[in-house]
C-alpha cells in the first residue's frame, strides 16, 4: 500500500519560493533594462530590424 509522502518544513517551502521570486525579479528587471536600451537606441546584444520596416512603410 502507497505511503504518506514526508511533509516540507515550512523553511524549505518559504526558501524555495523565495529564490523562485527573486529569479523572477531579476528578469523581470532585465526586461525592462532591455527594453528601455531598444527605445534609446543603445542596445548592444539585440538585433532591431528597424530598416527594414522603414523600407515597408514606404
């Protein structure tokens, strides 16, 4: 017959959530670094397509 599974302690469940949220913090800021870098102009290590769109327009 299946066994009851041992319960998490409340410091495991609170430290796993809490890595999980700061994962999604710093990616979250990352976004909108990247974001803000793309409507500047500055942004290195993203490619834009923003000739050929102009192209199309016209």
């Amino acid at each position: 017959m299946a066994q009851p599974k041992k319960k998490t302690s409340k410091s495991k469940r609170d430290k796993r959530r809490a890595t999980w949220k700061s994962k999604a913090r710093l990616q979250a800021q990352r976004a909108l670094s990247l974001g803000k870098s793309i409507l500047t102009g500055r942004a290195q290590g993203f490619i834009y397509p923003q000739a050929e769109a102009e192209e199309e327009e016209e």
